[in-house]
C-alpha cells in the first residue's frame, strides 16, 4: 500500500496539497489534519517528542497504521503538519514503503502567519487549543514546546512570537533533512516550493507521476481551498530585522542545511546564510 505524509511546517501550503490531491487522485485515501479516532498526532505527542518520551506515542502511530490499512484505497495521503513535530522518528517502522511531499514556504511568511494565526485562535477561545505537559505546564496545541534544543539559545522573554515560530521553522526544516538521512528516503522525497508551485499544473503533474497517484480526468482541477487567515500576510523591514537578529545568534550547525539542495534553488535563502555574524538589534517582549 502507498502511504504518503508531508514534510511540512503549518501555514506551507498543506491544506491546499490535500485539496489538489482529493480533487484529482483517483483511488486514494486523502487525510489533511484527522482527528477521531486517527490520531491526530498534535499535542501532547509534541511535548514527548520534546522530552524523549516514545511509548504512548508509539502506541498512537500503531493505531494510525491499523486504521491506514482498512481506508480501502491503494494509497493514502496525509497531508499534516504533525509528522516532523511528533513521530517522524517512528515513521520508517510502521511504513516502510511511504513516500513523502516536502513543502517549503519562504521562512517569514510561515512564521507571521503561524503567529497570527495563534493569536486569532487565542482571541476566539477556541476548545482544545491548549493542553498539559508531563510536567503541567499548558501548551498551544499545533506548536512546538519550547522545550526543543534550538530554542536553548534564547532567552524566550527576549523573542517576539515571530522570531519563536522562525526558529520553529528553522528546527522543522532540519528536522525534514535529518529525516530523510536517517531513513534513507532521499529518493522518495518529492519537494515543492510553495505557494506558487502548488499552482503549477506542470509541477503538480510531476508530483502525481513521482508518487505513482493516476488522475481522475485529463485536466488537473487546481481550485483547492487555500486555509488562509483572515487578513493577507505582509512581510515589512522589521519582520526582516527580526529575522536577521535570529539567524545571527544561532549556532552555524541549525543554518548548514540551507547551504545545500533543496534550499540554494530558493529566491530568499540569503537570509538564512548569515549565522554567526549578527548583532541582537531587535527589542522583545514576552509572550
């Protein structure tokens, strides 16, 4: 059985790619964020990632992969966020033969939008949005802790909320990249630059052939519902600055990735080639 999963921070494009494949994948099982009785791997998962604790995660991704098996479909395609947040770690021994879509979305716009985004669910009171740590503490429920190695090199007082999802994004990149060495799954990585890649029919074409996915019709229906938030995201001077400011405080290890393919190919990878030489210029405040 085809099994495929993301590699993918939130706001990269997931939705959409779960769209596009629903729309146009004949004989397939599309999942984008299941919840029920599929776990949906977010929460609690994410803190005992964190902190080294596998067992009832291990537990969860078994019941995952039973319930995987019975979708009644050749393939199936989860297109969440979760995977390299919790249980990327688990994921060769349970689905050895899986296929992954590696979305990258330019770092400022992921990391605004997820904090807008956080900030638009905290103000709505959503159920849920919160849970409890091991250790009691509460923790927004589709982020990582806090708790992870890179955010060691920050005083989190001293980061806004943007420059908190940037070093997510920074660790999730890594994380895919690490992933894939481990598991030997260069070759079964398909990677889209997103936005615009998930609106070329061509690109989305050569997605469908390399996953082995045969179409529904001739004509790829590209009108999948982009998940935006509502209002556009725009990037200005001092989100950069902000940018810069992290970058030239973290170690060189978590920015050598982008020194390497898929990265160098992207219009706005200088921005990550300045680790080491910057100087703390952005006043935080706490969150």
């Amino acid at each position: 059985m085809l099994t495929v999963f993301a590699l993918a921070s939130g706001r990269s494009g997931t939705h959409f790619l779960y769209e596009l494949i629903r729309r146009n994948a004949r004989s397939c099982a599309a999942r984008h964020e299941p919840y029920g009785f599929n776990p949906s791997m977010f929460g609690r998962p994410i803190y005992d990632r964190a902190v080294g604790e596998r067992d009832y995660t291990r537990r969860l991704v078994a019941r995952k992969a039973r319930i995987i098996a019975r979708c009644g479909q050749p393939a199936y395609v989860e297109t969440s966020h979760a995977f390299l947040k919790s249980w990327s770690d688990l994921a060769a021994e349970y689905f050895p033969n899986l296929k992954l879509v590696h979305l990258v979305r330019e770092p400022l716009k992921v990391a605004k939008s997820e904090a807008y985004r956080e900030t638009w669910l905290h103000r709505l009171h959503l159920p849920l949005r919160n849970y409890r740590g091991g250790d009691g503490r509460k923790y927004f429920r589709w982020a990582l802790t806090g708790l992870e190695p890179i955010f060691q090199h920050f005083e989190r007082a001293q980061l806004t909320r943007l420059q908190w999802y940037l070093l997510q994004w920074i660790e999730i990149e890594n994380r895919a990249m690490q992933f894939l060495a481990a598991s030997g799954k260069q070759a079964n990585c398909f990677t889209l630059h997103s936005p615009h890649e998930l609106s070329d029919a061509g690109r989305v074409r050569e997605l469908f052939e390399f996953l082995g996915l045969s179409l529904k019709h001739k004509t790829l229906d590209l009108r999948g519902r982009q998940n935006r938030n509502p209002r556009p995201t725009v990037i200005t001077d001092d989100d950069r600055r902000e940018l810069a400011d992290v970058v030239g405080r973290l170690p060189p290890e978590h920015l050598a990735i982008f020194q390497r393919e898929p990265y160098v190919r992207f219009p706005w990878i200088e921005s990550l080639r300045l680790g080491g030489t910057g100087v703390s210029q952005v006043s935080g405040r706490v969150f």
